[in-house]
C-alpha cells in the first residue's frame, strides 16, 4: 500500500474538475474514492499518471461528467430511476399490445379493439408523459426542452386521433388535423432552429427536418375529411333503393292479406299484427333520429334528408343518446324493439316452424359482439338508419314469405 503525495491528490482533484464536475460536496467524494483505490492497488515502481487513467473508467460509462448530472437529477427528481423503469415497461407493454391489436384486427379475431384502446391509453398517458417528464428535467437547454414538449404532444395526439378513427368515436378528423399542424407549424421549426446552432449537426439537421417535413405532408394527404362524391351518391343510392324496398314489401304484405279476407282468429291476423308492431317501432326508432337531427334543416328532418346530408350521417353520438341511457343499456324504445322482435320470431317458430338462425336473432354473436353493439353502437346516424331499415325490411319478407 502507497501513500499519495499531496501534488498526486492535486492533480486528481483538478482533473475531476476539468472533467465537467463542479460540484464541491461530489468531488471530493471522488477524490476520496479514486485515492483509496490508487492507493490500495497501485504497485509500488508504477507511474502513478498512467495507473490513475486506467481506473477512472470504472466510475462511469461514457465520461466522468455522468456523475454529476445523475446526482442533480437524484436532487432535483428524487424518484428519478423508478420513473425510467416505469418508461421502459409502459412503453414495451404498449408496443406490445398495438402489435397485437392490429394483427387481431387484420384477422378480424375478438378483442381487438379492446387492446387497442388499452395500448394507446398507456401510450398517451403514461409512456408520453413520463418520456416528457424525464427529458425536460435532462435537458438544460429551452429550445431542446420545447422539442420534446412538442414533439410528446404531437404523438399523444397522434395516438388519440387514431384510436378516435378506429372505434368510429366522434372528433378523430379535427384530433388528426390538431397533430399534423402541430407537426409542420410548431415541431419541424422548433426541432430545425435547435440542430442548425451546432455546426456538428448542421447537415444531419437538414436531412432530418427534409425527411419529417416529408413525412408529415405524406400523412396530410392520407386526411380523409369527406368521403368521394362517387362513394356518397352510391351509398346515398343503396339506402333509398333500402328504403323503397322497404316500401314495396309493405305494400305487398297488405296486398296479399286483404286477398286472404282472414278470420280475425287466423294466424295470417296475427302475424300482419306482430310484423305490424315490429316495423312500427323501428319507424319510430328512425323518426326520432331524424328529428334529432333536424337542427341541421332548421325543421324537420325526413328520411331522405337524413341521407342526403353529410353533416347529419356523420354524427356518431345518435346512437349514445337515443337508443342508450347513461349506462350503456338499451333505452326503453330500443328494448321494446327487442321485444317485438323476439315475439315475432318466436311465433314464426311455433306457428310456421321457422328455424332460420340468421334473419333477425337477436341472440347472434358477430366477430365477438352481440346483436345491439353490431347493429347500433358502431356507426354514425346513417349506418343506424340502414340497418333498421333493414330490420323492418326482413319482418316484410317473413311476413310476405308465410301469409297464405
């Protein structure tokens, strides 16, 4: 065992200085450090420059300077290494559910859409954030700070507007537009006036804010705000021929039961009587829609005019607030639809023998959802319209197919 001189600790001490540490309390409890391992280790005949430079990496990982800002960080954010741990776990957890959501949602396997949202809520809200929290607090520089604080920004919005798109919740296309201006007006300025100052990164900034600016117009081109004009008049044009189909069967079901001049006792009574109820229902289901939505008009909105504008078959809170109550439950015209329905299926079955699984089970499972969430909580006022307008169309063609 050695004994340093005091010019050794000197210039130990000025080389932890020159090395970027200046805090008092740090450095000599560096020095403290580094002398008891100099002088416990070093053999006797060596040079003591020489051994001192090969034991300095064993205090850090890339330079000595690490130490310091560790410490003001342990100072200043005391819960500093529990947060990194719950940034790397958030975000591998949430890497890992998005994956498998959009391979079940390719495959059109159940639970899909449950993944996802629980993917972007730990993304958005917990990977995001901390990713935000733990830089800022690394970061000294008011620019750097401002790139990540947009930069963060713009992917919890990002991830929002996406799940917003996907679950068909309203607000996605105005989340989108937020992002991608946030993106080209504040995040590619910021991140360009940040890189350009350092000569170093000058050439590497310019690629990099060419290849994001790239990208964020390629993503503006992908913004869907309106559907074609070709795909709107061709969906315009199934409802109504649904509708006038609708019509027709009607007209045709009471054509066919005043031939039959029925007892009031005969099942063909009964059934016109049952069919009557269900479609009475479903009509009624479809005009409070449209007179939910005949603000649009500024009077009353018929089914047509429903169709015919953007505005109102875009609106995806109708379901939410018409045929629901506050906890997700069907409103009472919805369960007496449901009623209706489940009677004139039962007596189809008891009286005519029907055995079709398919037309108007209210009991079917479709790629893990039931009847009510695959025919009403998915889509806008439009996509509801229609598949009443469905409903009633098949109690028409049960109806016409069993009166004799």
């Amino acid at each position: 065992m050695i004994e340093l001189t005091q010019h050794q600790v000197e210039y130990i001490l000025n080389d932890i200085r020159r090395n970027g540490i200046e805090m008092e309390e740090l450095q000599q409890n560096l020095l403290d450090h580094i002398c008891c391992v100099i002088e416990n280790e070093m053999p006797v005949e060596t040079n003591f420059e020489e051994f001192y430079r090969s034991i300095l990496p064993r205090f850090f990982r890339r330079e000595l300077r690490e130490i310091q800002e560790e410490t003001s960080l342990l100072l200043k954010f005391k819960n500093y290494y529990t947060m990194k741990k719950l940034l790397i776990y958030s975000g591998i957890s949430s890497s890992v559910l998005l994956l498998f959501a959009a391979i079940f949602k390719v495959l059109h396997w159940p639970g899909a859409n449950a993944m996802f949202l629980l993917g972007v809520i730990i993304l958005s809200l917990l990977f995001l954030p901390l990713f935000l929290i733990i830089k800022t607090k690394e970061s000294d520089k008011s620019l750097e700070k401002s790139v990540i604080i947009i930069g963060s920004v713009f992917g919890i919005l990002v991830s929002l507007s996406t799940l917003f798109k996907i679950l068909h919740w309203p607000g996605a296309n105005m989340l989108w537009l937020i992002s991608i201006s946030i993106l080209i007006l504040l995040f590619i300025p910021v991140y360009y006036l940040n890189g350009i100052r350092r000569e170093v990164n000058k050439t590497n900034t310019i690629v990099s804010t060419v290849l994001i600016l790239v990208a964020g117009i390629l993503l503006f081109m992908l913004t869907n705000l309106k559907s074609s004009q070709k795909t709107e008049t061709a969906q315009l044009s199934a409802n109504l021929h649904l509708n006038a189909q609708y019509i027709n069967e009607t007209a045709l079901c009471n054509s066919k039961f005043l031939k039959l001049n029925a007892d009031s006792n005969s099942k063909s009574v009964t059934l016109k009587l049952k069919a009557d109820k269900a479609c009475d229902v479903a009509e009624k289901l479809k005009m409070d829609i449209c007179t939910k939505l005949s603000s649009a008009f500024g009077g009353n909105a018929t089914f047509e005019d429903i169709l015919n504008n953007s505005k109102a078959r875009d609106n995806y809170a109708i379901s939410a607030e018409l045929l629901f109550d506050g906890n997700a439950k069907p409103s009472a015209d919805l369960k007496e639809l449901l009623s209706s329905l489940n009677d004139f299926r039962t007596f189809l079955k008891n009286e005519y023998s029907f055995d079709n699984h398919y037309i108007l089970n209210t009991e079917e499972i479709i790629d893990g959802k039931n009847w009510l969430e695959t025919k009403f909580t998915d889509g806008n006022a439009e996509f509801i319209l229609k598949n009443l307008t469905q409903i009633q169309l098949d109690v028409r063609y049960l109806q016409a197919l069993y009166l004799n």
